[in-house]
C-alpha cells in the first residue's frame, strides 16, 4: 500500500539522515490541503486551553498529527501573514505591509507581481492547485488567485464580509468562481466547506495530486453564527455572555464544517495519502471575546496575544499522532515545507525554513535566526505608519504602536510581556534594534502602494 511505502522510506531516510532533509522520490506524492482560519485565538479551541467551547473535529485532527505550540503568524493582521504563505517571504517585502482594502486610501499593500508563490511553486511539481474561501491578497484581476499560480478559485476576493449571508463588503460583491461573479445563497462557512468537499469527491481518483487552501472567513468580524448554533451554544454555557456565545458559537461552526471535510477525505480514501496543516492568520480579537489564553492582547498587537497560533500538521502513517513540539516557526515556514513535501525546488527568494526534518522526528533548530514582525496601518491611531517587532531567542523587542517607543521583554521570564526591561539591557536594545532597523530598510525598499491610488 502506497502509506506503508512511503513509511518505509521515510524510516530509511530518518536512519540515513541527509543534509536537505528531502524525502527520497515516490510515484505517489501527498495530496496537500492548508486550511487557515481567520483571527483563531491562540486560547480558542479545547486542544488549546478552552474550557467552554467545543471544537471536536479540529481537536480530532491534532490529536492525528504534531501540535504547534510555538507557532507564529507573520504579522498580526490578515493580508500580511497570508502573503506570508503565498510568498514564503516577510510581507513586507512582497509589498504587503498592511491589510489590502477595497478604498485605496485605505489599503495598505498590493502583492509583488512576478514572485513565486507556493500555488506555482507546486504546479511544477504536478499538482493541481485550487484556493477556495477568503483570498484577500488583491482585488484587480492580475492579483486574482488564477492569476497567482492556482488552477482553481472558488471564494471571497476581499478582506472581511459585512454579512456572513448577504456576502458583500462596502457595498461589492467580491464572490468568485475562478473570474466569474457569483452570487451564492447560504453563510459564508457552510459555502467554503460544501465546495471543499465538491473539490475533493472530484479530484479523488486523479492521477495527479492535489494541493487545497481552504481559508475560511470564520470567526472574523462580524460575529454571525447561524442562530441554531448560538442558540446550543446559550443552552450549554448559560453563564456565557452573549458577545462571548456568539464567538464560541462561530467557530464551534467553522469546526463543524472541518468535520464534514475530514468525512469526506475518509469517504473518498484520500485521509491515508493527503497532508493537512491547519493554522490561523493572527489571533483573536478580544473586543468580539476571542480567548488567546495566557498571552498579553490580540489581534493587531505585536504582543504574543496577536501573533502566536494554534497549528498542527498530520501526515498518516509518517508523523505520528499525539506529538507535539515547541519548535518556533513562522507562516512563511509553510512555504518551503510544502515544496520539500512535493519533491520541488524551493526558490531561492523564499526566507521561510523547511519544517520537514521536525515532521519527521530530525533534530532541528528553528529559532536560530531572527523573526521579524511588521505592521502599516492608516487611521488616526497608526496615521500610515509601522508597528515592528523583533524575536531572537528568548528576547522580543518591539513597537506597538508608532508612537511609542519600543519596548524590550524577555519572553522566557515574562512571557506575559509585563516588565520592560530597554533601560536594564542596554546593550540587548541596541543589538535587537540595530537589527530590526535593517529589516525595516529592506522592506522600505519595496513598493507597495495599490495602482488605483499610483495613478491617481
């Protein structure tokens, strides 16, 4: 059987051992499936810490596989950390500083033109590539997702949806089939997880292997479960506030819809020979109730509480079930970690690290380089500015807001960021923030200012 091979040769390679760490060639590559949920607090499942929610599936599914508990986005918002994956690169040096808006001036990036992407990046190795749900990477045609490297797009080209129901945002309808307006009936979750499954009931016995992102909208703003699944959520935790059941009731939906998606690899004898990553964009937003557990803020703070996430990857009969690991990574990470898994190149532009020699129970150190965090954002609080942060070892250096001068912790000891320690380490300051001003010199070099705004 194809699995049982394939472990076979991959308990050869963990013997032999290799300096690329590259699994050794197969008729049968892995099917690959991303699935990335929007502002999923770092607290916000019972495999991470929730007492009063229920995400059974998703559990399930990291039970199967290695758990994350180190695992950062790359930037604390949305279009940053998925350009991030798409890229393999630090946002800000694929044009992508800030959240991609449908008013220019307000929109904080545009996708460099010409990168590789992990979409193309497959399709050389043979996969057949699709995206399905939120996008959020473009919104004129040469940034749509056909244009970007995947076959097939079925999803949400913009940022958030003012209605889970009605699909719209300012006023546009930004749902596509490929370049085809549509204009579907239902909530946006259900949608994303029925075409899902229509993905991979008709790919399941292609010869040639698949690869899925699947990003979710849910539980981005606004709060909207479907009412039955409020309604069950206010009958279990009746001491649950209404802004909290609300939330808990949006993803316990999400995890609902991940369920139906592993029945259907089941159904379809795709789960033996698919690998399945899951993760989040950011973390969650505490004003609508997110829990990020024992983490200071959330969303749009350089602080742990926005940018750490929970992640796993399964992989049958190759990881096994019930792992976890504490080694630091990052979302550009994916990137190259995917490539290696497909037994392609990885371009010589990507910055992320191969995760695979940690999949496959190798000794790796990952948090031997510095991690970058950077943030443009408008409005009166940001005024067009950037908010940075830098992490090496245990230390984080960091500015949460423009305005404010940067701040020193060390995550080891504090790990709540509760003491700044810039006047006590001087040296640490000047070390950290010589560096973090390189970072920021390179992405300055970038353009990303949208075209609508350029030729104006």
């Amino acid at each position: 059987m194809r699995p049982m091979k394939y472990r076979f040769f991959c308990l050869a390679f963990l013997l032999i051992g290799s300096a690329a760490f590259t699994p050794p060639l197969r008729a049968n590559p892995p099917n690959i499936i991303v699935i990335m949920a929007d502002d999923l607090g770092y607290g916000d499942l019972s495999s991470y810490g929730a007492e009063d929610l229920q995400s059974p599936h998703i559990d399930q599914l990291i039970k199967r596989g290695l758990k994350f508990t180190e695992f950062y986005a790359n930037c604390p918002v949305c279009s940053p950390t998925r350009a991030s994956f798409i890229s393999g690169r630090y946002p800000e040096l694929v044009g992508v500083p800030g959240v991609i808006r449908t008013h220019p001036e307000n929109s904080w990036g545009e996708l460099s033109l010409g990168i590789p992407t992990v979409a193309s990046q497959l399709k050389k190795a043979g996969y057949q590539t699709a995206l399905i749900g939120k996008w959020h990477l473009g919104l004129t045609e040469p940034h749509w997702p056909n244009n970007r490297g995947f076959d097939y797009f079925h999803g949400w080209l913009g940022d958030m949806m003012d209605d889970y129901y009605t699909h719209r945002r300012h006023g546009i309808n930004y749902m596509r089939r490929n370049t085809v307006t549509i204009d579907p009936q239902g909530h946006a979750t259900d949608l994303f997880t029925q075409w899902s499954c229509d993905y991979l009931r008709q790919h399941a016995n292609d010869e040639e292997p698949f690869f899925l992102s699947l990003c979710y909208n849910a539980p981005h703003t606004p709060i909207q479960p479907p009412p039955s699944w409020l309604k069950k959520v206010q009958q279990r935790e009746p001491k649950t506030s209404v802004k909290r059941a609300k939330l808990i009731a949006l993803i316990e939906h999400m995890d609902d819809g991940i369920g139906k998606i592993l029945t259907t690899l089941n159904q379809t004898g795709l789960s033996d020979n698919t690998v399945i990553i899951f993760t989040s964009d950011n973390g969650g937003q505490l004003n609508v109730g997110a829990n990020n557990g024992n983490l200071r803020d959330g969303k749009q703070s350089m602080y742990e509480g926005g940018l750490k996430v929970p992640t796993c990857i399964v992989w049958s009969n190759i990881i096994p079930g019930n792992t976890s690991t504490d080694h630091r990574a990052l979302t550009m990470d994916i990137f190259p970690t995917l490539c290696q898994i497909a037994e392609t190149d990885i371009p010589d532009t990507v910055e992320g690290i191969s995760l695979l020699p940690t999949l496959l129970g190798k000794d790796q150190i990952t948090d031997d380089r510095d991690f970058f965090y950077h943030r443009r954002e408008g409005g009166t609080r940001y005024g067009g500015f950037t908010t940075n942060a830098i992490r090496r070892g245990d230390w984080k250096l960091l500015r949460n807001s423009p305005f404010s001068p940067l701040e020193l912790y060390n995550i080891k000891t504090d790990p709540l960021e509760l003491t700044d320690l810039a006047k006590k380490n001087p040296q640490q300051f000047r070390d950290l923030s010589a560096a973090l001003r390189v970072q920021i010199q390179r992405g300055g070099a970038v353009p990303w200012q949208p075209t609508q705004l350029k030729s104006q």
